[in-house]
C-alpha cells in the first residue's frame, strides 16, 4: 500500500479516535461536577483531552514520516503501542457509557409513555448519573495498565518452557539430549539492550547440549542485528548453534533501490549468522554424532501458507536414512500442517515459531486463548499428530505492538529421552 493509502486510513482512525475523545470528556465532566476543586476539575478532563488527542498526533506524525525503504523503527512502534493503548482504553470507557446511555434514554421513553394524564412530560434523555462514569473509569482502567505493563515490562519478561518428549527410536546415546530453541529475534525492534541481555543471560544458563534459532532475526535489514551481534554470539552449544530464515529475514516488507540491493542484504544476513557462530541451514542436513551414534539435523528455508515458500524439504531431506531419528527446523508451523506432519519420510520432531502468539493473550490453569488462533491452527507450545511432534516457540522479541502481555518472550528447552522397552 502506497502512503497515500496508509494516510487516509490513519486519519479515518483519527477522526473515530477524536470522536472517542469527545465522548469521554464528557463522561469526565460528569464525573468531575461535583468536585470542590475547579483547578483538579479542569486538570482531569482538559488533562486527558490533551494528552489523547497529543497521542494521536505523534501517531499520524510517526507514521507520515514512515519510510517503507528503512521500515518500521522502535519509535514507530512506539507510537502505534501508545495509540492502540489509549485507543483500546477509551473504546472500554465508551462502550460504558453507552450501556448507561443507552439505559437513560430508554428510562426516560417509558416513564413518559406511562406517565400519569395530565403530568408534565419529562426529558427522554435525563442527566447521566456520576455512577456510570465511576464504572467506566474503572473498566478503562484495565486496558490501559494492561497495556503499559506490557510495554514496559512484559515484552522482555522471558520465560522458560520446558518439554520432555519420549521416542521409541531415539538412539541411546541422545537419551537426555537437550536443545535450546529461540524463535523470532526480530532485533529490529529492540530498544533495550541490558533487557535483551537478560533473556541471553538465561538462555545460556540452561546449558543445553545444542543452540538453534528457527527465523525471523531481523523485521527487514541486516543492519538490524549488528548491534546484538556480541551478544547472540554468546549463546554456544556442545553439539553446536543451528539457524534457519524467516519470513521477514528475506526483506520482503520494505522498498529496495534495486533487486541486487535487496540481494546484498540477504547475503550480508547470512554473514552474520555466520559471525555469530550458527551454522545456516539452507534446505539442508547435517548429521549429528554422539558416541558413535547419529541424528539428522534438518533445515528449511522460509514456507508459510500466505507467505514466501522457498523451503523445499524434499531437498533437505536428500541423503538422510529413512530410518533416522529426524529433526526439522521450519520457521512457520503451516509448513508442518501442510507438508511435514503426513510426509512419507519420518520427521519426529519439527521446531517452529513465527506466531508470536499474537503477543497478547491468556495462558494460565488450563486456559490458552489468543485472537492467533482465528489464523494459525497451531500457534503455541506442543502438537502431536500421531508421534509427529510440532512445536511452536512463542518468539524471543516482538513486532509493530512494542510489547507482550499474556503471552511473554519465550526460551524453549526440550529433552529428548528414549521409552525403556516394556518387560
């Protein structure tokens, strides 16, 4: 879509953002009208009126200055996360006041149609009472510390899953045998580094016996990453660090000068998977040894419904035993839906990420929602298809929402362990 284009639906949300902040400064003189203090009066309603309509602003101002050649910068995602914040936020305090509004007017139709003969007829929209904006104010209150929380803390809360999978197959000599997974760098949108360093700091801490990263390094540009070079290159395995491309590693979301420029850059990504110590795998094997004994290690490149296909496993998969205890890697879990999972070749265990989970959703006692779902069949944690293992990293960092809340940065740990033969 062209500038134009995203400049006239920017100001459409202007205008229904404006439209919002009328409504709730109404509501907030309601609620403010029987204040003693004139001065906080005005500073609450004439307060939140500024700060909202300022927000808005920035909002369309960040994003006229959007260069599709350079892509979305943190403060770009900033600038739509404050705006969804006070978007969402005001949409809850709304939809009270309408539910009270609504009451108001209906209240005052019947009370004059059943009025007495005679009585005088009453107004059909009363006065609003002060409850109803008390009410919405606390609804509101939920989205938007929800929100900043999310902002500020959430997106860089990382948590470690941890998954022990049982093969009847596995060599014995892999039976322990751990793996490190990390998804969905995207280091594009970085904006703390002693944060990042943190989730680095405890990925290293599971001394797991191999490292891979499953795509999406960058939002667009190589040059992304160069700045956390010296830190992803602290994460080293005994048995190696393995990486694959996403679909956002491949440039495709942004403007080139020219194809070649757009060429270089990929070539210059791949460099730098290689300076940071992980070995690229580009619809490839490799076989990994153990005490005499061997897993396939295989690696896609990016295949996603509705997305670049350029992961070919049937290549991949050249020169490896059919018999053999088989590991893929393949950035977005689709590939696993559409092409892994019913594969004459015996793939045990594919490792993915690409959904992010939405970075926004609820996962706790036995609940897992996020709106994802409605797009990905597969979109966090664990899929067994009979013994056919998928699993769905939840991504390392984020993208155009500056935050995560519900559904934090993810450090995935798998055992692998052998069944012990029935007696």
């Amino acid at each position: 879509m062209h500038n134009g284009g995203f400049l006239k639906i920017f100001l459409i949300i202007a205008f229904i953002s404006l439209l919002l902040d009328w409504y709730v400064f109404n509501g907030l003189k309601t609620l403010t009208l029987d204040w003693q203090s004139e001065r906080f009066r005005r500073v609450v309603k004439w307060g939140f009126l500024l700060i909202s309509v300022g927000v808005t602003v920035l909002f369309i101002g960040g994003f006229g200055s959007f260069s599709t050649a350079r892509g979305m910068i943190p403060f770009h995602e900033w600038m739509l996360s404050l705006f969804l914040t006070f978007f969402v936020t005001k949409i809850f305090f709304v939809v009270i006041l309408l539910l009270g509004d609504t009451g108001r007017l209906f209240y005052g139709v019947v009370n004059n149609i059943t009025r007495p003969e005679g009585k005088a007829i009453e107004p059909y929209f009363p006065a609003r009472r002060k409850f109803i904006s008390e009410i919405a104010v606390l609804a509101a209150a939920f989205p938007f510390t929800g929100f900043l929380y999310a902002m500020v803390k959430g997106k860089y809360d990382y948590k470690v899953h941890r998954t022990t999978l049982y093969f009847d197959d596995l060599p014995e000599a892999f039976d322990g045998f751990t793996i490190t997974q990390l998804s969905d760098i995207h280091s594009g949108s970085f904006d703390n580094t002693t944060a990042v360093q943190r989730g680095i700091d405890l990925a290293k801490a599971q001394k797991s016996d191999m490292f891979v990263f499953t795509g999406d390094l960058v939002n667009n540009a190589a040059w992304e990453v160069e700045p956390y070079i010296p830190n992803f290159s602290q994460l080293k395995a005994p048995y190696g660090q393995f990486s694959i491309l996403g679909n956002h590693d491949y440039g495709d979301y942004i403007q080139w000068d020219s194809p070649a420029h757009k060429s270089a850059n990929l070539d210059k990504l791949k460099e730098h998977h290689q300076t940071m110590g992980y070995r690229l795998m580009l619809n490839e094997n490799i076989a990994i040894e153990k005490d005499g004994q061997k897993i396939a290690l295989i690696g896609v490149e990016n295949w996603g419904k509705g997305f670049i296909q350029l992961g070919d496993l049937d290549k991949a998969l050249e020169g490896v035993d059919k018999d053999a205890f088989k590991i893929l890697l393949s950035h977005d879990p689709t590939h696993w839906e559409e092409k892994v999972r019913y594969n004459p070749a015996n793939i045990h265990l594919t490792l993915s990420g690409h959904t992010h989970g939405a970075q926004f959703g609820v996962e706790a006692g036995g609940l897992k929602w996020s709106p994802v779902k409605y797009r990905y069949l597969d979109w966090a944690g664990l899929v067994n298809e009979k013994n056919r293992y998928l699993y769905v990293n939840r991504g390392f960092g984020f993208l155009a929402f500056s935050g995560r809340l519900g559904i934090w940065p993810e450090i995935t740990v798998i055992t692998l362990k052998r069944k012990k033969a029935e007696a």
